[in-house]
C-alpha cells in the first residue's frame, strides 16, 4: 500500500462516514474528526489554499486544505481515472462560517494511503455487433415499402 | 356523446410519433460526437445503438402506418403525451448501457426527470460517469425544457394546424409569434443564445475557481443548461455544492430566474420593451412571491444558519431553486430533513408547489394562474362593494391589456386543483411506503413540479411503486394534465364511444 505524509502524523481522531457527518451533523460539529475516502473531480486551488471533495463511497465532502497539500495529489476520480484514496484529519463543519454555510472539514492533516491509477475501459463486442446490426436494419426498413391492400 | 375513434384516428397518432422518434435519434448525434472526441468507445456504441434503435423505430412506424391528414386537436395532443413516454423508453437507453443505473426502470427514471426538467435522479457513482453520459443528461434538460415537440416542430414537421396541436399540448398556449413554427424558432433562438453567453460566463468562473480549462467549460455549458432549463441536474454528485464557489452560485440563481421567465415576456424585452418586466402580472407576482417566500424562510433559519452569508446562500439560494423549479441543492439532500425546521420545508414546498412563470421551462402552478386567482378575488370584492347595477370589469397585464374573464378563471382552476390532486396522491403514496408525510409531502410536490430538490426519498433503493408514481407525476406536471386527460379519452372513448367520423 502507498503511503504519503503530507503535512504531518495523523492524530487520533473518530473516523466518521459521510452519511453519518450528514445525518449527524450537530454531533459532529466544530469536532476533530477523520474521514477517508476518493479524491474525486477536480483539486480547486484557492490562492494559498484548495478544495477537494473526497467521496467514502455514500456521499463526497468537501476538505479545505493548503496548497502544498493539495498538488501532491496524483490522481483525482472521474471516467478514466480512480483517484487518491485519502485519510483526512481536521475540523468538520456543519455550517462552515468562513464557506458560506457548506458542510466541510477543514484539514490538518492529509495521508495518501493509496495510490490512483487510470481506468482502461474496453470496447463490448457484442455493442459492436448490435451496432451493424441496427444499421443494416434501418437500410431495410428504408428500402421496404409495405404493400397496400387494393380497396 | 363521445364518438368512437376508428383505426385510422390511431394510424396517424403512431405516424407522428414514428416521426418525432426519429428526431430524438438524430439528436444523439450529440452525445455520440462528445464520446468520440473524449476518446469513449464504450459509451460512443452506447449512443450508436441508442439512435440506430430510434431511427430504426421511427423509421419502421412511419411506413407501417402512413398518414395523408393533418391532426386533429385530440390526436396532436395525445401525440404529444405519448411522445413524452417514448421519449424516456428511449433516452433510458443509453443511460442504462452506460452501466451506472441498477436497473431499467431507475434509467427510464432519470430519463423522464430530465425531459421534463425535474432534476431528481437514481444515477450511481455520478463522480465517475463519462462526458458523453453527462453531455446526454444535460441535453435532455435542455431538449426538454424547450419542448421536444418543440424541437419537432422546428425541424421535422411543416407548419400545420396538426403542429398547433401539438405545441399546445406540451403546455404552450402562447403563440409568441403568428406562426407556431416561427414561434418554436424563436424559442430556441433565445434558448442558444443565451447558451453561449452562460457557458462563457460559468467556464470562466470555474476556470477562475480552479477547474482545468476544458472541464471548466464542459461543466459551464451542462450547469447553464439545467439552470436555465429550470432541470437542476449537475455534472458531480455534490450539485452546486461541488463547486464551493459564491460566484458560481449567483451566477446560476440568475440563469434560473432567467429560465423561469415567460418566452413571451423574453420576446418583448429582446425588442427593447423593458417597462414589460415591471407591468407584467406573471412577473410581478413572480417576484413578490419569492421575496415573500425568501424572508420567511430566512427568519426561519436564523437558528440553522446564523450567519448573513450563510442564510443568503443555504436560505434564498434554495428558495430560488425551488420556485423556479430548478432544483439545484448547496446542502445535502438528507439536511433538509434533519436540519431544516418545518415552517422553512413548509416554505419551500410552497415555492415549489407555486413555480416558475407559463410558457417558460418551469414547472409547477405557475405564476400567471396565481396573478389571475388574485385578480378573480379582486374583481369579486369590488362586485360586492359596488352598487348591484354596476358592471365591474377586472384587466390584468401579460404582454397585452387582458379582461378578466370567467373561463379563464375556470382554465385556470382546474390546472390548479389538477396540480393539488397530484401533489397530494404523490404524498400519500410516500407515506403509504412508510416515509414520514413532511418528507413525502415534500419529495412528491418536487417530483410534479418539477423541481428537483429531495429530502433524502429519492434514491435508488426507494420502492419501485414509489418511482413509478414519480416518473408519473413527473409526466402529468411538465404536459400540464391536459394531453394526458385527452390520451385517456381517447382510450375510453375508444372503449364506450359511438361510432362515426371523430375528424
């Protein structure tokens, strides 16, 4: 398994799910908490600082983070890629009053536990034989003139 | 007395949709080019298939039944409620063949919430779903808010009486312009137009707030298209959330606003008629409801959200998403139950129930019946206080100086029991599978509004039953009831009626 510190150890903290942050929330509030889970979309820097969402597999929530911590990320989630599975300690927010009310965490740590890696999605043959086939039936159907019944 | 439509009454009916499939396949030409230039074999033979399979339909309708005659008002409306239903068998395909649905049914689910510009959805694993299969989400919105008849009538059908028919039975009275072809251009004149200039204006603010530069304008173009489609569908699982972004949230609540104004108010103002906006009954009552609306609603989350900034953003964004019947969410779903209090779901499904502007990509009563129901009290209170000799009689402005009469009054009506009926069975289905009624109230009032937002319900281990009579409510709010009815006339009369010429 890869494993990259990226701002320090990661402390002792309640590993939460996202469902349960969201149900919960009031619970949770203002609480050092850990959340692990995909670095998916996009990392979005913000001057000094980034946004990730990292999504547990229920929900994705978004972790504000530095910079620096943010581009050691390699791969983030989407069609073609599974990105960065990642433990995340920080502060969570049921209503952040520095994001405009967002649910978020605040990171204070970042562990990369395991790596992404591309996704190779092949080509289904028998899509490829149903495709010929739809085209030469759409040929027949164009060339076919229904005969009428004399009145 | 009914009379009994023959067999020809249906020949031409199937024609029509034979036709109007066949324009649904050409427009998977879209998606299909979005696959092959992100390089998405799999999900390229996946649109393949779909608009060969439409095509081949469409095609093989046309020639089985052959139509020489114009339609007549029952057949162009039951043409268009029908067209609707083929329509989701249809653009389910794809969605389904692309491997993020559990099952059909959840396809033919998010299929009819994007035609008819709802916004729920049953998708799975949205953050790893192909450009293509967004790219074809999106355009459902955007083909559905315009209309598909719409889109029919401007490029597939000649200018007909039979084409009136049908435009009106996609909830269109209004002819913007003489023509009902001209009139369908124009609507996706303005619809493009104001694509460019949204797409240009989102891609540049999630470029700035740190989207690479071509998912920037991917995301631009999808999020501009179901905001001012009033759909309410985005490209990752979070919604708008996803985005973090303030600028990206005012942007977007001006393209719903945009969205969820009448077409025929558009057309006025494109001409240089600004006072229009301000005399305008449907606007005015617009926009005094969601200020209404939005203060009670903040005063009710003053305890949730105590800070300005945070009200404004949780508060007014999701009161302008519901009234406007988009339906795009910066919190999570579940929040709305476990957070909200219940005068401020009370209010939001007010706003939802109430809708955007007629003739506009929203859903819901919409605000012109709203304008005449206080028009109707007004014309009754000053009857009461005149003189019983007096004759009183009530104007409204819309475009032009109305007279308040009875039947429109009456037309009026019926769409809004018609809408409070659905909403209220739609509840009681919810509660009969065991939600709780706020929850229920709430994600059936989205579902026939066509709206979007969702307390949590809707997902894909809901009860089959229960997407059922989403996918239903969905249908009947965006046709607005009245091909739907005419649809089953048509059967009944089919049934009972008596024989003779129905045309």
């Amino acid at each position: 398994m890869f494993c990259f510190l990226l701002l320090g150890n990661c402390a002792a903290a309640a590993a939460v799910s996202s469902n349960d942050l969201i149900a919960k929330a009031h619970i949770y509030d203002g609480r050092t908490i850990e959340f692990t889970g995909e670095v998916v979309g996009d990392v979005m820097i913000r001057g000094d600082f980034a946004w990730l969402n990292i999504n547990d597999g229920a929900q994705a929530i978004g972790v504000w983070t530095n910079k620096q911590a943010a581009e050691k990320i390699s791969y983030v989630g989407d069609y073609t890629h599974i990105g960065d599975t990642v433990k995340v300690a920080g502060q969570f927010h049921r209503a952040c009053p520095q994001h405009g009310g967002d649910l978020d965490i605040h990171a204070t740590e970042i562990l990369i536990s395991k790596q992404g890696h591309k996704v190779k999605h092949t080509v289904n043959n028998y899509k490829f034989a149903m495709t010929v086939i739809l085209l030469l039936a759409i040929v027949a159907v164009s060339v076919w003139s229904p005969i009428k019944k004399p009145k | 007395m009914l009379l009994r439509p023959t067999n020809e009454d249906f020949k031409i009916i199937v024609h029509y949709i034979g036709r109007l499939i066949v324009g649904l396949g050409i427009i998977l030409v879209v998606p299909l080019i979005t696959a092959l230039v992100f390089n998405e074999w799999d999900r390229a033979l996946d649109f393949s298939i779909s608009m060969l399979l439409a095509i081949f339909f469409g095609l093989l309708l046309q020639k089985i039944f052959p139509a020489t005659r114009d339609l007549n008002w029952s057949q162009g409306l039951a043409v268009t409620s029908i067209s609707w239903l083929v329509a989701m068998l249809l653009g389910a395909v794809p969605l389904m063949l692309s491997g993020h649905y559990a099952s059909y049914l959840d396809a033919c689910f998010d299929a009819m919430s994007g035609f008819a510009t709802t916004g729920l959805t049953l998708i799975q694993n949205l953050d790893h779903v192909a450009h293509s299969v967004n790219m074809w989400r999106h355009l459902m919105m955007f083909l559905g808010g315009q209309g598909i008849v719409v889109i029919a009538l401007t490029f597939l059908v000649k200018g007909t009486a039979g084409a009136y028919r049908m435009y009106v039975g996609e909830a269109r009275e209004e002819r913007i312009l003489p023509n009902v072809i001209q009139t369908a251009r124009f609507i996706w004149l303005i619809s493009l137009v104001y694509l460019v200039i949204g797409t240009v204006i989102l891609g540049l603010i999630g470029f700035f707030e740190g989207l690479p530069l071509v998912r920037s304008f991917l995301h631009g173009s999808w999020v501009f298209m179901a905001a001012f489609d009033t759909g309410g569908f985005a490209p990752q699982s979070q919604n708008i959330l996803y985005y973090h972004s303030l600028p990206y949230e005012l942007a977007t609540m001006v393209f719903m606003i945009l969205g969820t104004l009448n077409f025929g108010l558009q057309y006025v103002v494109w001409h240089g008629n600004f006072r229009e906006l301000f005399k305008n009954i449907e606007t005015r009552t617009l926009f005094s409801s969601i200020t209404i609306i939005s203060l009670m609603t903040t005063l009710c989350l003053l305890s949730t959200y105590p800070y300005l900034m945070a009200n404004f953003r949780k508060g007014f964004y999701h009161i302008v998403s519901a009234h406007s019947g988009t339906g795009f969410m910066t919190i999570y779903a579940p929040q709305f139950a476990s957070e909200w209090n219940l005068p401020a779901l009370l209010m939001t499904i007010i706003a939802m129930g109430l809708g955007g502007s007629a003739c506009s990509t929203a859903g819901g009563i919409k605000a012109l019946r709203i304008g005449i129901f206080f028009k109707a009290l007004l014309q009754d209170i000053k009857i009461i206080m005149s003189p019983g000799s007096a004759i009183v009689v009530q104007k409204f402005h819309h475009i032009k100086d109305i007279i308040l009469e009875d039947r429109l009054v009456r037309s009026a009506l019926i769409i809004f029991i018609s809408y409070l009926a659905t909403y209220l069975a739609g509840a009681l289905v919810g509660v009969a599978y065991g939600y709780p009624l706020a929850e229920a109230s709430f994600e059936s009032v989205s579902a026939a509004a066509n709206v979007g937002l969702s307390a949590g319900l809707t997902s894909p281990t809901m009860p089959a039953g229960l997407k059922i009579t989403y996918i239903i409510e969905m249908w009947v709010g965006r046709l607005e009831f009245m091909s739907i009815f005419i649809l089953f006339g048509l059967v009944f009369a089919r049934l009972t009626g008596a024989r003779g010429k129905s045309h």
